[in-house]
C-alpha cells in the first residue's frame, strides 16, 4: 500500500474530509473512487493498450456520465492538459460509451435516464449491492417508463450473458 493520505477505517479507504455525518466515504467517496479509476485507464492509455480489455464498474460508472463532457473539452483544448489526450484513439466520452460497462447503482430513473443517454443500453448491467439496504431493485429498472422492453431485458441480463459469454 503506498500512502496517499487516507485511513483505513474496516477495509474501506477513507479521505479525512469524508469523515462525519453522512457517510461520505460511501455515499460519494466510492463513486469518486470509481471515477478516478476509469479516468486513470482511459488517460493512461490502458484501454487502448488492451482493446479486448472488459471492465465492469460498480457506482455507475461513478461521475463519469455527468462529467465525461469536461474530460472531452480537455481533450479539445489547444493549450493546458492537451498533451494528457495526444496518445488516445478516441475521445475520452467514447471509451466510456464504447470500452466499459457499468451497473445501474444510479437510485433515481431520471439518473438512469441520463446514464442511458451518455453510456448506452449495451453498456448498462444490473447492479445490487445486496445484502446491504440500498434501495435499488429491479423494480427501478422495470419501471421506468422510458426504456423500451427489449433496454430492460439487456440491462436485468441481456448485456451480462453476452459479456459472459453465457
């Protein structure tokens, strides 16, 4: 383990300022975990290094749908960080359409309308964090008017078996 200024607090990595009331280590801390890890391979080059490289996401996909739109602007500036995006084949919105898959852990369905907008159906597996009591069911997935029959069996499964080869 190399020192990155967190505490170990019952196997989680916690950053000192996600301490107290709220449980920020696991309410945004995961899913900034989450981001920072697939921005580290899409900016690193790994995905293009290992193209039939599968990755599966937990926290959907973290920030990423909300914010893979900055990560192309700096990709497109002339000056500042453009050198980050010199090596990438795409840009980094595509690796996140294209390259990962993430799970629905998104609570609300205009958050999964918007992950279905940035990410893809094909991109979307079902995700639980069961036996923990986060609310999110099948029922989230099932009821969401906006997503067609055929989006809501790949997503409770359809995506997972072709990933699986199952």
């Amino acid at each position: 383990n190399r020192d990155v200024g967190a505490i170990v607090l019952k196997g989680t990595t916690l950053n000192p300022r996600l301490q107290g009331k709220g449980g920020l280590g696991n309410t945004i801390g995961n899913p900034l975990e989450t981001t920072v890890f697939l921005s580290h391979l899409i900016f690193e080059g790994t995905l293009d290094r290992f193209p039939g490289l599968k990755i599966c996401a937990a926290h959907a996909g973290g920030y990423l749908a909300s914010y893979s739109g900055r990560s192309d602007a700096l990709c497109g500036r002339a000056g500042g960080n453009g050198e980050d995006c010199k090596a990438l084949k795409k840009k980094p919105s595509e690796y996140f359409r294209r390259e990962l898959l993430v799970d629905t852990m998104i609570f609300h369905e205009d958050g999964l309308r918007h992950l279905v907008a940035e990410a893809g159906v094909g991109q979307l597996v079902y995700g639980t964090d069961y036996p923990f009591d986060w609310p999110v069911g099948v029922d989230f997935v099932l009821n969401a008017a906006f997503l067609s029959n055929a989006a809501k069996e790949a997503i409770l499964g359809g995506n997972a078996m072709k990933l699986l080869k199952i």
